[in-house]
C-alpha cells in the first residue's frame, strides 16, 4: 500500500492543466494511492462476469481477452442503442467548463483528466472515432482517437476516479451526468474483466450471502445478539430483534456496513432501540439475514448486476409475507431504491402501500416500490409525538449535516434528516450553501472506491467536504458529522481523522437512540459509544 | 494538439469559407450557385439532419427514470418540497425545462473555485460567478431576436412583430459612427450584444486555464463562423451597404421556392448568406445539436416520482439470481444450530455421519 502524503503536503494543488501539451498528448501513470487493486478470478467466476483472471492495474499487462476491442466495440454500439441518455450525452456536451470545478476528485487532485467533462471526453473521444462522420475523417481534429489498449488504461484510471456523486450533473446547463457516463464505462471495462476487486469482491460475497461482507446468517445474528448485549448494559432493557420471521408487518433492510463496524454499528443498535421501543406501541418487524444488504456494488458494476444483487429484496419480502419494506440509512441504496428498483424488479404487487403502524401515516410517496426510508418513518413519528425525547444527552455534541450525493441528487431528501436531527440534539449548525444539500459535496469514496489502497486518492477526493466541515469546526465548534450513509460512516471517519480530526462521525439513528427515553431503563450513564453522557462524567460506570 | 492549432486551424477553416463566396462570386460570378443551389442544399441538410439526429436519439430508449434532484422531494405535507426542481409530475417537469431552456437555470447555479493555500492556511471557496451564464444567455437571446429580425427581408408584407422588435432592439437611436445621418441606420442592441458574447465566450476559452485544456476545434469553429456571420452583417448593415431591395428579391423567392437572382448585389451579402449556409449545414453533426438535445435530456425531462409511479424499462430481460433456496441449502446447518428459522429441515442422514468421522 501507498504512503499516503501529509495533508499540508496534498492540499498543494494546482488546478492548472498544462498550457502546451493537449490532453491526447499525455498518458498518465497508475500511480498506487490513487489506483485500486484489480479484481480477482474467483470473484468474477462466482457470479459468471467475462474474462476472470488475476490481475494488477500496475501491471504492464492486463491480461485482456484476445478480441478485446472488438468487445468493447460491440458493448458501446449496444448501450448506444440501450440509453437514450448514453448516445445524448456523447453528443451535446458543447465543453463550456461548467463542470470543471465542481468534482471533488478535480478540486483534491488538479489532476485536470478529473474534470468531468475530461472524463467523460476520455470516452467521447472513443465514441467519435467509432461511431460519428466527422471523427472517422478528421481524427484529432474532431477530438476522436483510436482505442488503444493505452486508452482503455486511461479511461480504467478516471472512471474508477469518479464517485458518481452527480454533482457535475446539477450544474451542467443540459444535465449531462458524469454518473450515467461513469456507469456505461464502468460496464464497459466489466465487458473485459476490468473490475477493482473492492467491487467485485462485495459482488460476489453479496450475490452468495445476501451481503457485502460476506457475513454468514449465523454471524449476522451473533452480531445483533452482541449489540443487544451492548444494548442492556447501556439502557438495562433487552431488545431482542427478530431475524428472517415470516408473518411480520414490515420487512427491515440496511446497508450490512451497520452491523460490521463502527461507528456504523451505533446507527444500527439505534434501529435496534427504536424498533424496540415501537414494539409495545405496534410495531411488527423483522429484519433478514437473506436480504442482508441494503446497498449495492452491483450498481457499481453494471445494470444488470444491480438488478442480480436487488432482487433479493422484493424475494423476501414475498417469501416472509411482510406487507412493506423499510430501508436504513444509506446512500446509494436509496438511489438504486428511487430510480432503479420498481423497474428492476417490480411490480412489487404482493406488497402493500406502506402504513405506518404507529401513527397511520400512509407514505404515498412510496406507493409502487414499497418502500419507505427509515428517516421518513422516524421524522413522521417525531412530528407525530410518538418519541418521548430528551435531546439533552446529546449536548455534548455540536452537530452537522452532511448530505450524502445519492440521498441529495438522486432522490432528494433533504429536510427529514434536519428536522430528526434537531429534535434529538440542541446544537446544530450548518455548512456553507455551496457544500450542502443537492450542492453536496461527495465523502470521496462512493461508488465502490473505499477500498483501502487508494487512501490518497479518497483523502483527495474528500478534501471540499473536509474542508467544509472544518469551516463549522472553527467557527462553531462542531465535533460530530452526522450522516444517513452507511459508506460515509465507513469512510468519514478516516477522512476526518486526516483533515480534521477533532470532529467524529455518526448516523443520525445513533441521536436518536441516545435521545430516546424508555420506560423503565436504568439511568442512563453513557450514550451507545460507552462514552460519558453530559453531565455524567463523574458517575460510575456500573 | 493544443489550443494554438485548434484556433489555427478553425481559424484558417472560416477564413477559407469567406474566401470561397468571395472568389466564387466576385471573380466568377457564380450567383446561382452561392445564392441558390448552395443555401438550399444547406437548408435540406439542416432540416434533414436534425430530424434523423433527433429520431436516432429517439430510438434509444429511456430504461430508467433518472432525473438529477436539486431540491426536496414531494414527502409529507409538513415538508416544504420543491416542485420544480425535483419535480413529482409533468406540471414541475414542464415549469423545469422551461426555465432550463429559456433562462439556463443549471448554468445559473455556476460558481468559481477560489483554491488558496498559502500562509499555512487553506482556503477554499466557491464564489459568485455568473459571466458564463450571463454571456451564454446574451449570445442566445440576441441571436433569436437578430433571426427574428431578419424576416422583414423573406415576408412581405413585413409582419407586425418584426416592426416591434426593430423599434425595441434599436430604442438606442445611436449612430454607428460619431455623428448622425448620412444615411446610417442606428445601431442594434442585439448586434452590440451578440458580438460582445461570442468574443466573450472566445476569449474565456483562452483565459480559464482548465476551459482552454478541455476546447477542441470543433468548439472554436462555430464560435468563429458566427463571429464571421456577425461581422459580415454588421459590415453589410453599417459600412458596405448592399442594395436592400435586390437582397430581399432574393430572399423571398427562395423562401417562395421560385429563386431569381437580381443583379448588383455586393459580395460581402453571399459571403454572409455562405457563412450562415455552411453554419446550418454543419448544424446536425455538431455541438450545436445541444439545442434539441437539451429537450431530451433524461436527467432533467421526467419527474422524480419512481417511487409512486411504475416506470417500465422496454429492454428489461430476466436475470439470473442467487435465490434463497440456494441461500438456505449452503447455510441450513448453521441457521439451525442458532436459532434461524428454516423452510426445510435437515433430512435426517445424521447416523451415517457419525461412521464417516471413524
């Protein structure tokens, strides 16, 4: 693995690309710290993906098929005629540079093949060359050149630098989405065998286990079994959870990252206590070790996977008989949930429209896919006054918010998350308009690029959001980032260590876990952490 | 290849299409062929072409509903959403795109990164920057008013709204040169506009580093043919004056599909009626289809209502998945020994068990 450099020593960027020397002119080197590992045999083998072998992007050779161009030819003329958003977007880009500035990776790295219009001209560039007039005839001069196996290299490297955060896309003035152009090209290098294994392995382990981690059935309960060990000795109450039980009302789906490790683990003994808590007033859930996963690296790989690893989740439904599905905190889940799973998989007609059983709330929002976000659920409960809360023991924590890309730009929820936050803790304190809700800036390691190996690439990536983050630090005093994303509570916590690392990270069903007031706990001494509450720091821990 | 060729060689492109009409008419006098054969070839190829661009783009299908969110989403009635920029139905999608087109909203958003990292300290901010959107609406909005103008020279009688927008554009009464009279008509706003837009949205391409790293030729050539096309107006209009009245002739029987050519026309008008021939032929195979193509963009012409509404994908084909049968039969022992309820129990084969371990 790469030594990641200093932070003073990253942040000397500049964002001025070469003046001489065009872009067709300069090959990059796949430098380790940026670059992540390739993807392995057994993870292409397991779920049937093209040309499985091992492989090292530093390598010289990638041990690509024989007919590779001719596959990658076939692939893109297909997805031409698949995407009417694909063939636009390779045409009426005008390269005004809107854009430019707007990619986290561009903003942390000056790297200027990491403006999204350059990215996506990485691949333009191939398409004109194949498949327009003028750049058949006039090669370079219509900005089209040939597939080289240095080309596909190049476009390797960028589109496995782009996070798919959509933010380049709000600004573009004819919504060309870099994230729709990574996806195509993503799908492309798959035709070949060109996966990172941080995808590929969760690919696999998902399609096998119902998870991206892998986690077996028996380990998946012996985890919520730990937290609800964890969970008594805090609150004194046992809140055993129900696992795969046919006949409940709702079916409860999470990203697998909240059972595996913290501070993600925090957010899911929250859901624990929540649900918990609903129990005597009518709640009836059950959560699953088949559909153990809520987001997913399919999507990262190509459609087809997302819809392979997706169908899990309307199959357990049916087969546990549940009326609805809930889903937790996490990122590209939901957009997959929004934008893709109805389609994917649906209809999902032996569901029905979710209700919530506590306040009869009916989420009409949610009328054909079923599914209702946790947020929403808790939101609708707390305006409902059905949460006895005392934000109180949260006043240790100066808290903001950080819109996660796919939330934000792919669904837009946006106000439920503030309206929880601030009635499970006193101070909260936004970041500047530019970086926050549908202008969010991405954790810089989305998309399937929180591998380990890339570390100075993701810190890169994250620098806007860091650096606003430290903007409230210094002028609020804010120590706590809070999110509703199982991949920021994974990686946010490494970023602020490396750019600010006074301020933690937690989900925001954590809050309200330690906001919730239950009837006939012990006094509660510490929050979900087993840190002091305010004002408890001298009680015993018992 | 950097900035410098592509400006050469766009450059030296548009020279080369002033000089033909120049050499073509003032040396051979090859009138039909500039004033006739060639607007009309050029009118087909723009109708044509856009028409097969935009039926091609058609073809492809929209699997997946997937607008780009910029605002609250439709949730409970105590959550204030935003209809237009994440719009929940036709109405919003409507509203949307009409301000997407007609006001460049998205460009609107614009901001510049200010990247300081000096004296310890990093800064990074993202300021006020609306040139672009400011440029690009100037350019758009002067050219449709200048094409708008021009039908006093293919109508007659000149209709009423061409009357409104001359005395609008030219409320200036200024002349072009510094006194008044002689005949010199008074200056246009949307003349003044336009060129300083183009020359603008050229020089930015030179200027911002990153703007210049990604502009290929094919971004300075339409920026130099309608500097040309402007110029040669604006020559025709202010200092060579052509004869009106034989330009007009011309004019409307194209249009009324029964050319003539008259005679004493200057030059300098085929030079502009070839420019602009050249302009809209190159049209369909260019950047400049972004104007259709800003109509179908997926990301901004459907609502975000996947949720509520079914959105069927045409293509959609089976898939092969992991089901729990398969699921169950790999982890039935685990699930069992801890607790996990099961659809099939383990088919008792336990005694032969116990003689393998032998």
């Amino acid at each position: 693995m790469a030594d990641t450099p200093k932070p003073d020593e990253l942040a000397k960027i500049d964002h001025t690309p070469p003046v001489f020397r065009g872009w067709m002119d300069t090959q990059p080197e796949i430098r380790p710290g940026i670059a992540c590992y390739g993807s392995k045999s057994k993870d292409l083998k397991y779920v049937d993906m093209p040309n499985p072998r091992d492989w090292s992007p530093f390598d010289d050779d990638w041990k690509l098929p024989e007919n590779w161009e001719e596959t990658i030819h076939e692939g893109f003329k297909d997805r031409l005629g698949r995407f009417r958003s694909f063939k636009l977007f390779m045409d009426i880009c005008v390269r005004c540079g809107a854009c430019a500035d707007k990619c986290h990776f561009f903003i942390g790295s000056g790297d200027p093949k990491n403006m999204p219009v350059m990215r996506a001209e990485l691949l333009r560039s191939i398409y004109r060359k194949k498949f327009t007039v003028g750049g058949k005839l006039l090669g370079r001069l219509a900005g089209a050149r040939e597939l080289t196996e240095d080309a596909l290299k190049e476009l390797w490297y960028y589109l496995y630098q782009c996070t798919e955060c959509r933010r380049c896309s709000l600004f573009c003035p004819y919504g060309i989405d870099m994230a729709e152009i990574t996806i195509m090209g993503r799908e492309l290098t798959n035709l070949v065998g060109l996966n990172i294994d941080w995808i590929a392995a969760p690919v696999a382990n998902c399609y096998r286990t119902g998870n991206h981690l892998g986690i077996q059935p028996h380990a998946y309960k012996d985890m919520l079994d730990f937290f609800t060990d964890e969970i008594e000795d805090i609150t004194g109450l046992r809140m055993e959870q129900d696992l795969n039980r046919k006949g409940a009302e709702i079916l409860f789906i999470t990203p697998s990252g909240d059972v595996f490790a913290d501070p993600g683990t925090f957010t899911c003994m929250g859901y624990m206590m929540l649900f918990h808590y609903l129990k005597s007033l009518g709640l009836d859930i059950t959560w699953s070790t088949y559909a153990s996963e809520g987001g997913n690296f399919g999507y990262f790989t190509s459609h087809e996977m997302a819809k392979r690893l997706n169908a899990k989740m309307y199959a357990e439904a049916k087969r546990l008989g549940v009326k609805w599905i809930l889903g937790g905190e996490c990122g590209h889940m939901w957009r997959v949930l929004n934008q893709y799973m109805d389609t994917f998989n649906g209809p999902a007609d032996f569901l029905e429209e979710p209700v919530s059983p506590i306040t009869g709330t009916r989420f009409e929002n949610a009328k054909t896919t079923k599914m209702t976000h946790i947020i929403e659920f808790t939101a609708d409960l707390i305006k409902n006054n059905k949460l006895k809360l005392d934000p109180s023991r949260n006043d240790n924590l100066k808290v903001t918010f950080h819109d996660s890309c796919n939330p934000a730009r792919g669904m837009g929820i946006l106000e439920e998350p503030r309206y929880v936050i601030k009635n499970v803790c006193n101070n909260f304190y936004e970041m500047p308009p530019s970086t926050i809700r549908e202008q969010t800036f991405c954790c810089g390691s989305g998309a399937g690029l929180n591998a380990g190996e890339n570390m100075e690439l993701r810190m890169r990536g994250g620098l806007p959001r860091a650096n606003a983050v430290k903007f409230v630090h210094e002028k609020h005093d804010v120590n706590m980032l809070a999110c509703i994303c199982a991949i920021d509570r994974a990686v946010l916590p490494n970023l602020m260590e490396y750019w600010v690392p006074e301020v933690d990270v937690t989900g925001v069903h954590e809050m309200v876990a330690n906001a919730l007031v239950f009837e006939g706990e012990k006094k509660r001494t510490t929050d979900l952490r087993g840190e002091p509450l305010p004002g408890m720091e001298d009680e015993e821990d018992v | 290849m950097n900035f410098i060729i592509s400006i050469l060689f766009s450059g030296f492109a548009v020279s080369t299409l002033i000089l033909i009409p120049w050499v073509g008419v003032g040396a051979f006098d090859l009138r039909v062929l500039f004033g006739v054969i060639v607007p009309y070839a050029a009118m087909a190829t723009f109708f044509i072409g856009i028409i097969v661009r935009v039926i091609d783009w058609g073809k492809s299908p929209v699997p997946f509903r997937i607008p780009t969110t910029a605002g609250q989403e439709w949730s409970f009635p105590w959550i204030k959403s935003n209809p237009i920029d994440n719009p929940r139905g036709t109405g919003g999608v409507i509203v949307r795109m009409i301000l997407e087109v007609l006001l460049f909203r998205s460009l609107f958003r614009n901001t510049r990164l200010e990247y300081r990292n000096a004296d310890g300290g990093l800064k990074v901010d993202y300021e006020w920057e609306k040139w672009l959107w400011l440029a690009a609406l100037a350019f758009h909005w002067s050219f449709l008013v200048i094409f708008l103008r021009h039908f006093r020279f293919f109508m007659e009688p000149i209709p009423s709204f061409v009357h409104l927008l001359d005395s609008l554009d030219g409320f200036l009464q200024m002349g072009v040169l510094p006194f008044n009279g002689l005949g010199v008509p008074c200056v246009y706003i949307s003349d003044l506009l336009m060129l300083a837009a183009v020359t603008y949205l050229f020089f930015r391409r030179l200027y911002i580093p990153q703007v210049r790293y990604i502009s290929l030729p094919a971004d300075y050539f339409p920026l130099f043919l309608i500097l040309a096309l402007g110029l040669t107006g604006v020559l025709m209009r202010y200092f060579l004056r052509v004869d009106i009245t034989a330009v007009k002739e011309l004019a409307i029987g194209l249009f009324k599909f029964s050319p003539t050519v008259p005679e004493g026309i200057g030059v300098i008008f085929y030079i502009h009626l070839f420019i602009l021939s050249v302009l809209i032929a190159y049209f369909p195979f260019s950047k400049l289809m972004h104007f259709a193509g800003v109509f179908l963009s997926p990301t901004r012409n459907l609502s975000n209502n996947n949720r509520f509404v079914r959105h069927v994908n045409p293509w959609d084909y089976p898939v092969q998945t992991h089901t729990y049968d398969e699921y169950e039969d790999e982890f039935r022992e685990r699930m069992i020994e801890i607790g996990l309820p099961v659809e099939k129990q383990i088919e008792p084969k336990e005694e032969p068990k116990e003689e393998e371990k032998e």
